[in-house]
C-alpha cells in the first residue's frame, strides 16, 4: 500500500501533500445541560513527534510513534483541518480505539452506509464526539485508568488513550483541476465562519498509563458532523497517512521533552480578559449525520462524578 508522508511544522501535523490538523487549546464550556455554541480556538497546542525524544519515551510509544501534546485538564481541545476544497481528503478521528462518529471500535475501513468519517476541509473542524441532532460533546482531557474517558466508557478498560488520525487520499482523476466555480461557491459560506485563533499506531496497548490521558466527554455544543457529499467510491484506500496522537499531562512533558509546557491561555475569564466571542457555523444548507446510539449513551466527565474539580493541572 501506498504510505503518505506525515510529518510536524509549526505545531501542524501534516499527513499528505495537502492536509493538515492543528490541535486548538480552548475553554471547556459549562457541562450544565445547556448547549452552547462553538467556543473560540487560543493558540495551537505543542506538538512533538515521538521519534525525537525516543530515549526518554516507553517502548510502546517508539513502536506506536506518531507525536505527543500536552493537555492541562482544565483545557479542552478542537482540532482545526485544513486541506483543498478542489481535492479534499476523507478523515478518521478515534479516540482511545473507538470511533468518534459511530461508537464502535476504531478501524481502517470506511464504512459509507454508517458514515464513520469526515471530508475535509469541509468539515472544517471537529470538537467532540458525535451526540446527534447537529450536537457533540467536547474533547476534554482525563487521566487514564479512572474509568472518565470515552474508551473507558464504550470498551470497559482504557487501554490506548490518545487520538487516532486516519487521512485517504481521494482517487486519482476524481476530481477536476481546477474546481467548477459553482461548487466553490457552495463551500465559501462554511470557509469563512471559521474562527480564528489567537496567537504508527494499532498494535499493543501502551505501558506507562499513569503517564497518560484520553479524551472525556464535556459539555454539549452545537456542531454538525457533515455526510460524505462525494461517495465512498471517491476515496482511495490503499493511499492513506495516519499518526497516533499521544496526550500527556504537563509534568510528563517536562519530564520527556525537558522543557516546560507553555503556559495556558485557557483561564476562567479568558474570553472576557482577551474579548474572544462565541463562534457560530452559517451551515444551515448543509444535513448532518445521524445520531450514534453507542457516543449518545455516553457521559461526560460532570455527570460521572459532579464534585470532581475541572480546573485543575495533571
């Protein structure tokens, strides 16, 4: 099979010669029944790739590589994709080995009858597990081994942790060069609501789980989750790139990388302080996925435990 090259710029995971995720440090919104809408991105996480730190790694990791980003808990992540409107790519997302669409366990398949991916750039972002109904529940980092996290949830243990990134490349001659202008036009109106910011995987589960976290489910926002407009014939799934992303606690950080996590933007009063506003998606042209019954009968981390403290640095 042919491999794209994944590689790390600027804090910018790259897979293939036109797609990249950034990993957007943000607020995590109030888990308190309400839903809320898209919170603003402050500034891009570090990222790290594991094979240059691979003497102070576990095994596991070097065998897994892929990269590394620090997460405090009380911050919550998006992940921002960027690419070509005119040659998109389809893109998985797992969260600890399970699928952030569908619930269930995370492969390399595309599945078009049950949508278990995203086209990207048109989905231009993705903050959460899909909740149904044009809602998701936010990326919030936990500890492994609590039993917070999606894959503790879903599987029953929490073995992996971490993010899975799939991204196929589209089949050749698939789409046109350069794009017709009424479907560029179709795709303005989502490019332009985005907002700014400020400023190998598979194999054993990992060792070290202490050291580790996985993604929980936070509060409620509005976000939908695009279906496939092009087909599942118009990707090729013998041309892919993947990364597993590690996510580690501060200290873990330093410890690994000898440097110190930057300091979070992400306070209590950080969008009144720096005037950072809500984000809504014009995108009332465009249907979103069916709800998954597995990710909806999945609770956030406040309804697990509501005297736990979120606000907190691991």
């Amino acid at each position: 099979m042919p491999r794209i090259d994944v590689e790390v710029r600027d804090d910018t995971l790259k897979i293939g010669p036109r797609f990249s995720v950034s990993f957007m440090r943000t607020l995590r919104i109030p888990d308190d029944g309400r839903t809320y809408p898209l919170p603003a991105g402050l500034g891009r996480f570090p990222v790290a790739r594991i094979q240059d730190h691979r003497d102070r790694v576990p095994a596991q990791w070097r065998e897994h590589g892929g990269v590394m980003i620090p997460m405090y808990q009380r911050e919550a992540l998006w992940m921002r994709f960027d690419g070509a409107y005119h040659k998109p790519n389809a893109v998985k997302v797992g969260v600890g080995k399970v699928d952030a669409l569908t619930g269930k366990p995370f492969t390399m398949d595309l599945d078009g009858q049950e949508q278990n991916y995203l086209v990207a750039p048109q989905q231009p972002w993705l903050d959460g597990i899909n909740a149904g109904d044009g809602m998701i529940r936010q990326f919030v980092a936990m500890p492994l081994g609590q039993g917070y996290t999606v894959e503790g949830q879903v599987t029953g243990e929490e073995r992996f942790g971490g993010i899975q990134l799939v991204s196929f490349e589209p089949k050749p001659d698939r789409f046109p060069e350069p794009p017709p202008m009424e479907y560029m036009e179709s795709v303005d109106a989502v490019a332009a609501a985005a907002p700014a910011s400020a400023a190998g995987f598979g194999g054993a589960p990992r060792g070290r789980a202490a050291t580790e976290m996985g993604l929980g489910a936070g509060g409620r926002m509005v976000q939908k989750l695009y279906p496939d407009p092009f087909g599942i014939d118009a990707w090729d799934t013998d041309a892919f790139g993947r990364c597993f992303v590690h996510i580690v606690n501060s200290e873990t950080w330093r410890e690994i990388t000898g440097e110190p996590v930057p300091p979070s933007p992400v306070t209590a009063d950080a969008y009144q302080a720096h005037g950072y506003p809500w984000f809504g998606l014009y995108d009332e042209h465009l249907k979103d996925l069916p709800a998954s019954k597995t990710l909806g009968a999945v609770k956030s981390v406040d309804e697990l435990d509501p005297h736990k403290v979120n606000d907190g640095a691991w």
